[in-house]
C-alpha cells in the first residue's frame, strides 16, 4: 500500500513538472537559472536598476543644486569638532579664532535661509560673508595643522589639505550629507549619478525596443516577401551597415546639439528632450543586425506545414506575420535585444564621454566621465576629483558586465542543445 502511495507521488510530480515544462518561457528561466553567472548579471541589474529609478524617491538632493563656500565651513566645523573631543586642549588653542569662525559660518546659514526666501539683501551680506569665510577657514587650517599635542606629535597636519574644497566649494567623499562627495561644480554627486543611471537605463532600454520594432518588421516583411521586396529591403540594409557610425555621429553632433535644444527648451520638453536625439540615434543605426537575424529565421519558417496550412485556409499576410511568424522568432528577438540594451548604454557613453551624446539638463554616467577627464593630468586635481573618475566609471563597467553576462545566459537558456 505505502510503495502505491509512493509511486502515485511521484508520478504526480513528474505531472507536475511536465505541465510546466509545457511553457517554452517557463522552460527557458528554469535553464537561465542554472546559469549562474547570467544569475548574477541579472542581480546587479535589478541593484542597480533600483539604485537608480528607487533610490532618488528616498535620497532626496536636488541634481543641479550647488554648494556654498558655508556648506564646506560646515564640513570643516564638523571635522574640527570631532577632533577637539578626542583632545580637548584643542579648543584653547583654538581659541577666538574657533569662535569666530563658528559665528561667521551661524551667520552664513541665516543669510542663506533669508536669501533663498528672496530677501535681496540678504543675498548681498551673504556675499560679503563667504569671503570672510574663506580668510577664517585659511587661519583656522592653518593653526590646525601645526598645533602639537600633549606627545609632541602633530595629528592634524594634513588639515591644510583640506584648504582644496573651498575654491571652489566643494566636499569629499564621506563628508555628512554627501556619501559620494560633490563634483566639479559641487553638485551632490551620489544624486547626479542615480540620474545618470536613470538617463542611461532609459536610452538603452528604449533605443533597443525601437531598433528592435523597426529590425523585426524588416525582417519579417523581407523574409516573407521574398523576390524584388526582399532584395530591395537588405541592399539597404547594407547600405546602412556600409556607414561609419561613429564618424557620422561625430559629424551630426551640432545638429543633434541644436535639436536637443529646440526640444528641451523651446517645446518644453526638459530633460525628456535631451535624451530623445540620442535615443532616435541608436535606434535608426541599431536595427540591421536584427533584420538579418529575423529574416533568416522567417525564410526558414515559411515553407513549414503551418505557414502553409494558414496561407491554405485565406489567412491574410499580416496575420501570419503577426501570429504565425513572429512569435517563433521571438526567442532569439528577445536575446539580441537584451544585448544591445549594453551595446546602446556603453555607445552613448562613448559618445558623451567625447562630449557629443546626452546634452544639459540631463545629465549620465557618460557625461560625468567627460567632465572629469579634465583633472586626469592635474595629480593636485585627481586626488579631488578621484570620485568622479571611479564611482560612474566602475558602475557603467558593472552594468555593462552584467548586461552581457544576463545575454549569454538568456542565449544559452533559449538553445535547447545547451546544456545547463
């Protein structure tokens, strides 16, 4: 009875699983799961895909606010204070000059509360007071660095170094408020760069889905077709292929830059029409790889028994280009896709670390790197700067790693010959 019972089990599981085993898709992430580099690809993506769509609703900083030479005098209140409460002697040698500085910075903080409720005056003090933070923030440095303490020794020596942040005013990376630092113009690097990944993932994303609408009809159309449709559809394919893109793009640069502003400031369109020009760019020059593709597999198709029993019945042509047709191409449609979503963000990364991609207001991790490529030749510059180099470069590095790695594992699971 019991070895009955046994043997029903498992015969009801081995239902189970060929029941689910009947969903292609279902069959395809069971595989994709084995794969376990293409798992760890598709992590970092959600990670990072979160970071940058999830992350700003809950860190807050404006992307394009600067700041102030009282930002930094804060920052460096903040370091001094720290110190002085491992040694308090500190503060008697401090002395004044500690307590000035403290009140000039307090004075700072209410001018700009007033000045940002549009007090004009206000505005005009502040000014004034930055400068006397600058000369308070040189003296108070300096008496840190050479103060000695109670060994002989002198901990804070290294506090001239940080004379670099306030002109222009900027912070490191780690300074309270500012996990990442601020580039070069002292914006909130962190924020700048979760909106880089959102300009970047959108581009990408986008760019691909369109190349792969305008890369599917193609195909499908020329491969069904067949004869003078077919032959005219992949000259011009070639012809597209024929043409250096890279060069061109550089060559359409002022008109892309003229068109990003018409669409960002004259219709209005913000941030959206900047990233528009660059996204209608890929996708134009970003589909003739997947024609090729789609074609083939529909010359394939089209002489099975099931494409002839439709066009048998009267089925019209859209129909079976629609129903019967692509969907038996989507799976490698699908794979190519996922791979030109990296293609597509490493390209415009290339193009706006030349400075002819993604134009103001939006911003990407492509632009920051052309900003910072400034300071690569300054040894002084690049250990200010350093954040800007590394942080978007080892994230689109990641991104793009795991974009590849996610393709090949969807690529690997979609074969049925692969062994997983």
């Amino acid at each position: 009875m019991a070895d009955t019972e046994k043997k029903d089990q498992v015969m009801t599981k081995d239902y189970e699983v060929a029941e689910k085993s009947f969903s292609f898709w279902g069959a395809v992430w069971r595989r994709f799961r084995r794969h376990k580099l293409a798992m760890f690809g598709l992590w970092v993506l959600v990670i990072v895909f979160l970071f940058s769509f999830v992350g700003p609703v809950f860190y807050t900083k404006d992307v394009g606010a600067n700041i102030f030479e009282e930002d930094v005098a804060i920052y460096y209140e903040y370091k001094i204070e720290k110190a002085i409460a491992k040694d308090p002697a500190l503060k008697d040698y401090l002395g004044v000059s500690w307590e000035d500085f403290k009140a000039k910075v307090e004075t700072a903080k209410a001018l700009k509360q007033r000045a940002e409720a549009g007090d004009f005056e206000a505005l005009t003090q502040l000014s004034m007071e930055r400068s006397d933070i600058v000369s308070l923030s040189v003296q108070i440095l300096s008496m840190m660095s050479s103060y000695t303490d109670a060994s002989g020794n002198q901990p804070y020596a290294n506090y001239m170094d940080m004379m670099k942040y306030i002109q222009p005013p900027g912070l490191p990376v780690g300074a309270p408020g500012y996990p990442l630092g601020t580039d070069d113009q002292g914006r909130d690097l962190l924020a700048r760069l979760m909106f880089g990944g959102k300009v970047s993932f959108t581009i990408g994303i986008v760019s691909a889905l369109v190349a792969m609408l305008l890369g599917t009809t193609v195909g499908l159309v020329a491969g069904y077709a067949g004869g003078l449709t077919d032959a005219l559809l992949m000259r011009f394919v070639d012809i597209m292929l024929s043409i250096p893109t890279l060069p061109l793009l550089l060559a359409l640069a002022p008109l892309i830059r003229k068109w990003t502003k018409t669409l960002s400031e004259q219709m209005g369109l913000g941030v959206f029409g900047s990233i528009v020009p660059m996204i209608v760019v890929l996708a134009v020059f970003g589909w003739m790889g997947l024609s090729r593709l789609v074609r083939g597999q529909v010359l394939s198709l089209k002489e099975q028994q099931f494409v002839e029993a439709a066009r048998a019945i009267g089925a019209p042509t859209g129909r079976i280009l629609t129903k019967h047709l692509f969907p038996n191409t989507i799976a490698p449609v699908v794979v190519a896709t996922s791979l030109a979503v990296a293609g597509n963000i490493l390209t415009e990364a290339s193009l706006s670390f030349l400075g002819f991609g993604v134009q103001p207001p939006a911003t990407s991790w492509g632009q920051i790197l052309n900003v910072a490529i400034n300071f690569i030749n300054s040894p002084v510059q690049l250990t200010r700067y350093w954040n800007m180099i590394f942080v978007p470069g080892t994230l689109l590095f990641i991104t793009i790693l795991s974009f590849n790695f996610a393709g090949d594992g969807l690529r690997d699971a979609v074969d049925p010959r692969m062994k997983l």
